[in-house]
C-alpha cells in the first residue's frame, strides 16, 4: 500500500483551495506542490498565512491580508465557500484513504498477523486529519457567514448555511445542523440539499415526524426526487420498527400487571386462609430506612415477609428483606448475635448475646379486641407481658417457633393482633 500505488490524489484536491494568485506564489517561492502523503498535508497547510491554523505575525501574512481586504465582499465570499468546499473534498478523500488502510489492518488482525507499525500509525494520523479537515470546512463557511452574504447575494447565504449544516451533521451536530438549514431554507425555500440534510438530521434525533415535514416539502417540490425517497423508506421504516417496540412494550406492561393482579389475589387468599390481618405500620416507614415491602409467595406456596428487629435500648434497628414463614426467628438471630459473631458495635455493654435475648410482639392496646383486655390485665400482672413507653403492650413469643406459627398462633389471634404492615419484634437482653 504505497503512496505511489494511492487511488487518491490529494495534491489535485487541495489545488481549489490554494487557487487565488498569492497563494500559487507564495507555492512557487517555496519551491514544493502539497504533499503526497496526506498525514503531513496539515505541516504543510500552516506554512502558508492565509490558511494556517498559527497566523504568524509576519510580513507575507499582513500582504496577504491587504489584499484579502481590498477584494470585493462577493468574491472574498466566495473564496472562503470554495475554501471550505475544498477542505469537504479532502475530507472525502482522507475518509477513503482512512477506509482502505483500516480494512488492511482489520483483515491482518482477522488472519492473526501483526499489522505493521507505519500502517497503523498511518491510520492514527489520516483519523486526525480527517477531523482537522471538518474543522477546517467549518471555519471557512462560518467566516463566509460573518461578512453577512446575505447583503449581496442571498442565493449564496443559502448554499452557505446548507453546506455547515453538512458539516455540524458529519460531526453529529444535528441541532446545529438543523439550525443551519432553517436558515438556508428561509434564503431559498427550494434549497434542496437544506431540505434533505434536516430530514437527515431529524432522523438521527428520532424525531420521525419533523424528518416527515421535510420530506413531503422536498417532494412538494420534486416528486421525483431519489433520495428524498430512499430518506423517506429510511423514516417509514423506523416509525414502524417504533410502533412495534410501543406495541411489545404495552403488551409486557400488561402482562406484568395481569402477573401482578393474580399474585394480589393468590396472597390475599393465603393472608384470608391464614387468618392474618395487615394493619398500618407502627411507625412511618417512608421516613426511615426500611423498604416498603409486601409479603410474597414462592412457587410453593411458602409466604415470604420482610421482618424488623426493633432494639430501644440503643434505638437501632435491623431489616431482614426476605424471611420465610417456615424460618424461626431464632435460625437469623444466631447469625446476628454471638457467639457466631462479635457484639454489635452499638452494644456498649455487651449485654446482646443470644443466650440473653428476649423476643417480643408489640400491639397498641387501643386497638386490643374487648375479649382480650382481661387477659392483657393478667399478661401485664403476671409480668408475661410488657408495655413500651409508647403504650404498646409488649408479648413475649418463643423465638424457635416458625414465623407462621407465630402469627398465626391462638394466643395473638385471642389479643386481637394485627401484622403492622411488616411483621415488627422487639429484642431486649434479660437483666
């Protein structure tokens, strides 16, 4: 893949952007054409003033500059137009020429072969280069605009805007690209190439229905025009590809609030069959750390809940997001407390050791069923029961039993007892 060999002749690209008369003379005094090699046409480009990106202060710059100044405003324009159109074809050519090289490297690495060093570093700089030369097409247009074309030639605005509207597109600035286009568009509403690239751009957004709006006016003009056509395909296309990904979206939604409804209904069936009841919580659980939850069944009909350990001596608390019925209290407080491990670290006291654990039920004794108040009065004498200083009457449970047996046994049911939304124990160390 020499130079010699290249299909793309850099050297006759350039030659529109260096026609005007200083520039060919000042090519001639430097006595060399532009490089063969197109990753060194940007060390080439900044020798000469009137297109290097460092305007050295220099007295072949300032002559050019003089004579930049006394050129009509039309004509400076329009050099600056075929400045950035010149900089677009070596954009093209680079691109081809980055193409060609990146399928060599690509297929050397397919095959296990080491791509050589030169190649690779080839493509590096022709990747560079082609970005300097959106740039560079940038630059020219915009400093078009700045002379305010619109003054002189309003035909020439338009082409102006449509071709950065071009270039803001190759470098995926399609808000500005579109921009630029309602700008050609108000110059010369026939401007097709404006109409086609805010389609384009519309399209790149997602935006199907404005990319339309363009369309149907290039076509209100041109019915035969190709590409509008194909760019019209491209749009139909993806709106209906949109419509089916909304219609398999709608149909999942639903689906899973089918799913969800029938689980509502099977876990209310369990909860009824159970005879348990779900209240309000005992505090605010939005305004804590704890997850709102929902009991769950598995696919054996096991319920899961989640389950809060409450510790008022220390105002701590403790969350276990998924808790089989079948599980005892006792099976999770062994991996909680020692000796399976150290004290927590807000025991201070080191009183909280499983051997020292008390396990109790909390209710609110307003909400204690007429019936169980004189047993309350006898839990409470008896000293089986405590109250919180909240007022919550505090029943003690065995801590082996399983969760369902807990909640389902008799001695709550006669208390009247409702699950406080999640199933919440208190955990004190006997004294």
């Amino acid at each position: 893949m020499s130079n010699s060999n290249s299909a793309v002749n850099y050297e006759n690209d350039m030659y529109a952007i260096l026609y005007t008369h200083e520039c060919q003379e000042l090519i001639r005094e430097k006595g060399k054409l532009l490089p063969s090699d197109p990753t060194e046409i940007d060390k080439f480009l900044n020798q000469i003033p009137l297109i290097a990106n460092e305007q050295n202060e220099n007295a072949a710059f300032d002559a050019l500059k003089a004579i930049a100044d006394e050129t009509p405003l039309e004509e400076r324009i329009k050099t600056y137009k075929q400045s950035g159109n010149e900089a677009y074809k070596l954009y093209q050519s680079m691109s081809k020429e980055f193409e060609k090289v990146s399928n060599y490297v690509n297929s050397a690495k397919q095959k296990s072969i080491q791509p050589d060093d030169e190649l690779i570093e080839k493509r590096l700089k022709l990747k560079k280069s082609i970005q300097n030369r959106l740039s560079d097409a940038l630059i020219y247009y915009s400093q078009a605009l700045d002379l305010k074309p619109e003054t002189v030639n309003p035909s020439l605005t338009s082409q102006l805007f449509s071709n950065r509207a071009l270039i803001h597109f190759l470098k995926s600035n399609y808000g500005h690209c579109i921009e630029d286009c309602l700008e050609a568009l108000k110059y010369d509403p026939s401007n097709r190439k404006a109409t086609y690239r805010a389609a384009s751009a519309y399209l790149k957004l997602e935006k199907y229905d404005d990319a339309n709006i363009f369309i149907n006016h290039g076509l209100s003009q041109s019915s035969s025009d190709a590409q509008l056509y194909t760019l019209k395909q491209k749009v139909d296309a993806a709106l209906v590809l949109r419509q089916k990904k909304e219609q398999e979206r709608l149909s999942t939604k639903k689906a899973d609030e089918l799913e969800q409804q029938r689980a509502e209904e099977k876990l209310g069936e369990a909860l009824v069959q159970r005879g348990l009841q779900v209240g309000p919580p005992l505090f605010n659980l939005n305004s804590s750390a704890v997850p709102v939850q929902t009991p769950s069944l598995d696919s054996h009909s096991a319920m899961h809940w989640p389950v809060i350990f409450l510790y008022p001596e220390y105002n701590q608390t403790d969350v276990i997001h998924d808790m089989s019925e079948e599980h005892s209290l006792a099976q999770h407080l062994r991996m909680m407390f020692p000796p399976a491990i150290d004290y927590a670290e807000w025991d201070t006291l080191r009183k909280y050791h499983l051997k020292n654990l008390l396990v109790f039920v909390e209710l609110a004794i307003d909400e204690v069923q007429e019936s169980g108040r004189k047993m309350v009065i006898a839990a409470v004498k008896s000293k089986d029961a405590l109250v919180s200083e909240e007022g919550r009457l505090r029943l003690p449970i065995d801590s082996n039993q399983s969760l369902r047996e807990i909640l389902t046994s008799d001695e709550l049911k006669a208390f009247g007892y409702v699950i406080p939304k999640i199933p919440t124990f208190t955990i004190l160390a006997a004294k």
